[in-house]
C-alpha cells in the first residue's frame, strides 16, 4: 500500500539511478574517477530539480579547480587544532597535505540558506567529531561550515 506514494527512480544518462528518500534524491557520485561517494540532489516528488542535476554532474569535472581554495581553507581550520599540540592532532606543514588526512563523506546539492549550493561534505584527522561542508555557490567557495550534518 505504501509503494502508491514512493516516488518511482529516476535515472540520469551521467549520474545513475536517483532513489528519492529522506526528502532528497539519492545516488553516488564518482570522484577522481575512483572513489564513489553518496549523493544527494534536491528536487521535488517527481524528479530531481534540472538545476541541481546539472550542478551535481559538473562536480567530478570542477573539483579540481575548487581543491586550492578548499585546501586553504580546511588547512586554516586546522592551524587551531595543531596550535593547541595534542598527540591526535597530525603533523600538517602546508595546505596541500591535508588531503592525506580528509576524506569525502558525501556531495550534496541542494538550496542551502537560499541558493542551490553544491555542498562537499569532508570528514578531518584533526577534528573527529565533525563534518565539516565547503559550500561552493558559482564555482566559488562560500564558507566552510565546521559542523554539518549528512543529509
């Protein structure tokens, strides 16, 4: 009897299949061509808005151009956490290495304080009990939230 409201797949010719649950649309999303991470992409009942689909599909492409800046800023979060010398905190000289000690938890699409706004989620050696969302809006780097949640 419930199958009557749950929306049917929908299946996008680059992303996959899209599975609406939780009040998004749900898949996974390969980034540098080996590591799939899980997706989510706002929309409606029916389908995925076209605008977050389309955004969605661009992030394996730009990533790349946004690591620079999203470096700078994960490595400014984590000056505090070395500044403060305890033993969990691992030995980062530079905002390039602290890609050894992030990973990509999800990618997330979605109108967040407004605007559809691609949403990197990325769990950090230095602080275990976060997740911290680089917001990007225009290709652009909007805020490093230090606590999000997983959608």
């Amino acid at each position: 009897m419930f199958n009557l409201f749950r929306s049917a797949p929908f299946v996008d010719e680059r992303l996959g299949e899209l599975r609406r649950s939780r009040g998004g649309w749900r898949g996974t999303l390969v980034l540098d061509g080996t590591v799939s991470v899980p997706l989510v992409v706002s929309g409606s009942r029916r389908a995925p808005h076209p605008e977050a689909l389309r955004m969605a599909r661009a992030v394996p492409s730009e990533l790349p151009a946004w690591r620079p800046v999203i470096e700078r800023a994960l490595f400014e979060h984590y000056t505090p956490y070395a500044e403060a010398a305890t033993a969990d905190v691992p030995a980062i000289r530079e905002p390039a290495s602290v890609w050894a000690h992030t990973r990509v938890d999800y990618v997330q699409v979605a109108p967040l304080d407004g605007p559809l706004t691609v949403e990197i989620g990325y769990r950090v050696a230095w602080d275990e009990e976060h997740t911290l969302g680089a917001r990007l809006r225009d290709g652009r780097l909007v805020e490093l939230n230090g606590s999000v949640l997983a959608p």
